[in-house]
C-alpha cells in the first residue's frame, strides 16, 4: 500500500517536472514518461518518451510517443503534459463458464493528457495499464 500511495504523490507532483512513472501491482513492470531535454540521442526536445523495465532489466529503450497523420500535424515534437490521473484497480467478477469461475482483474492506470490534445474535434489522451 505504501508503494501505491509513494507512486500517487509522485505522479501528482510530476506534472510540471520531467518524468512520470507507474509500475505492474506485483512491482516487475515500471514504465517511465518523459519529456525529452533534446540530450538523449535520437529524440527531438520536447518529445514525449517512455522506457520499460521488467524485472529490473530495461526492455524498451528511450522511445519516442506520438502520432503522424497526412494532413494533420504530428502529435510529437513539443508535446507538453497538461495533467496526469491514476487509478489502481482491484476487483473481481464471475464467468459463466469456464474452468476458473472467479477472474481477478488487477492493474494500475496512469492517464497522460498532452498539450495538443485537440485536433478536429477529437480530444486524446495515453493511458498505460499496468497488470500482473
């Protein structure tokens, strides 16, 4: 329970700072957002990046988050983040059939509102759940 509410001051405060983090409910899973400086290699300043770590190990390097349409401009480059949400769920539910009636639904959820969130009328936002 400390480490839930440890991650849900951090993500409260990191909306003006430069990295936003959530992690799996067991702990393996941690993925980092960040703004990019414009000093990591290959990733404009201003840019939206995550990492993975699983288990310790970094399985996804520095990547670039954003979208590229044709006549539309790119959701990318000079993304700032508005706001962040989180929430942990816990809870079950019954299947009708099935070896295992009972299915345990588990995660943590971290919700990232970026700056250009408005294009034609479609308001976007990521959302990274985090289960196992």
């Amino acid at each position: 329970m400390l480490s839930i509410l440890s991650l849900f001051a951090l993500l409260m405060s990191s909306c003006s700072s430069e990295t936003l983090t959530i992690n799996s409910p067991h702990g393996e899973i941690f993925v980092s957002i960040t703004t990019s400086t414009g000093e990591e290699t290959g990733i404009a300043a201003g840019t939206l990046g995550y990492t993975v770590v699983y288990k310790g190990h970094e399985i996804i390097g520095n990547s670039e988050l954003g979208l590229e349409f044709r006549d539309l401009p790119a959701m990318g480059p000079g993304m700032e983040v508005l706001g962040t949400e989180t929430r942990q769920v816990n809870e079950s539910w019954e299947r009708v059939w099935g070896k295992n009636k009972k299915v345990l639904d588990s995660y943590n959820e971290l919700i990232v509102r970026p700056m250009r969130q408005i294009i034609l009328g479609w308001t976007w936002c990521y959302v990274f759940m985090m289960t196992g």
